[in-house]
C-alpha cells in the first residue's frame, strides 16, 4: 500500500476528535510530500536540525511537532515555528523554551511529559513534579509558553492490561490538570503499536509513523 492509502486507512479508522501526527522521523521529503498532498499537514520530528532543514524545505501551512527528547541548547533553532512541543519534563526545559519563545514574540504551545512506564529509558515528570511544577511562581511568570496538555508513553510490552492501566493513568492526571490550568485540551498517547488502546484510554492525539511510512531506514 502506499504511503496515501496508509494514511486513508488510519484516518478512517480514527474517531473525529483524534487529531493524528504523523511521524516523519528519518524520512525524505518526498514521503512527506506524498502524505501532504493526502491532506496531512500535522508531522512529527525527533531531531531538531532535522525538523528544521524540513520545515525550509517543504511547505509552510505544516504543523511541526517536536516529539523526541529536547536538549536545551537546541531550543533556539525551533523556537521560530515549532508548532507544538510534546516531550517538556523539566521546569529547566520549560524556561529555556520560554525564554527563545521571547525572541520571537510567540507564545509556545506545549505539551508536560509524564513519566508511565516501567522502563527507566523513558523521559518524564512524575505525579509530584508536575505539582511542583505547575504550582511554582516561576512557572507562573512564564509569559511565552502555553501549557495545553500531557504526553505518555507506555511500557514497550504485549501485556494489553499494563499499557491500558498506565495510559488511565495519565488520562486521571489530564482531568486533574483540567481543573487547574485552563488550555488543557491535549492528551497526546499511543504510538503505531498501541494507539487503539491509547484511544480507548480518552487520548486525543496519537502519533504515527511506521504504519504510515513503512518501516523506519536508520542506516
């Protein structure tokens, strides 16, 4: 199947309030454009510099998503026009996204990353973090960014009932954040292998690439 018949497939499988990211890590610009002129325009990068030379590159009605681990220092090449930032786990990160939001006059929508999985290689705030977090003044002086959601992602596991217990547990942390900031409106889990479950579990945004692309080419 192709890259636009892929697309059609998950977007009809998809309920209307899921908006779908799909992940273009590690591929050229020709697949993205082929997923462009199906109609996508939301796509997700890992990578900064890689995210940057695509967003020179291809057309700018694209919304890019950064949703690998972000290094402070490479704030600043993104801050210009990234769309949104799913993965900010530290008060440090967020400042620093703030602070090059500034220089741009823009206020930076993101996403708080919540630590759910077993593993340890997952990124991540945990429940009493993100309090801390949301509770601090610096937080609250912090003028150029715009907390609208969470992001998970779930143990890398066939067991269906532990992914499905850690993404209810981030949908329970998402309604708690409702009541406490008022763009609360993302709830970004589920990944090509699990965003069924993720769906079933309240989120609204899923991200997916290898179901889309193909298999990823890291050579």
């Amino acid at each position: 199947m192709s890259i636009k018949d892929n697309l059609n497939q998950i977007k009809s499988e998809l309920p209307e309030r899921v908006t779908l990211v799909a992940v273009s890590k590690t591929k050229p610009n020709e697949d993205i454009l082929e997923a462009y002129e199906a109609g996508q325009r939301v796509f997700g990068e890992n990578k900064v510099q890689e995210m940057v030379q695509k967003w020179e590159d291809l057309p700018k009605d694209i919304d890019w998503h950064m949703i690998g681990h972000v290094q402070r220092n490479k704030v600043k090449y993104m801050a210009e026009f990234v769309s949104l930032i799913h993965g900010v786990d530290s008060p440090r990160l967020l400042k620093e996204i703030n602070k090059q939001a500034k220089k741009y006059n823009r206020v930076i929508p993101c996403l708080l990353q919540i630590h759910i999985a077993e593993e340890d290689t997952k990124f991540g705030l945990d429940k009493a973090e993100l309090e801390e977090l949301i509770e601090s003044d610096a937080f609250k002086a912090m003028e150029n960014i715009k907390i609208v959601g969470l992001m998970g992602m779930a143990t890398f596991t066939d067991d269906e009932n532990q992914v499905r217990k850690e993404f209810a547990q981030l949908k329970s942390m998402f309604g708690n954040l409702k009541t406490k900031l008022d763009d609360i409106t993302i709830l970004s889990m589920g990944m090509s292998g699990d965003y069924q479950i993720a769906i079933e579990e309240g989120s609204n945004m899923v991200r997916i690439g290898s179901s889309i692309f193909g298999a990823r080419n890291y050579s």
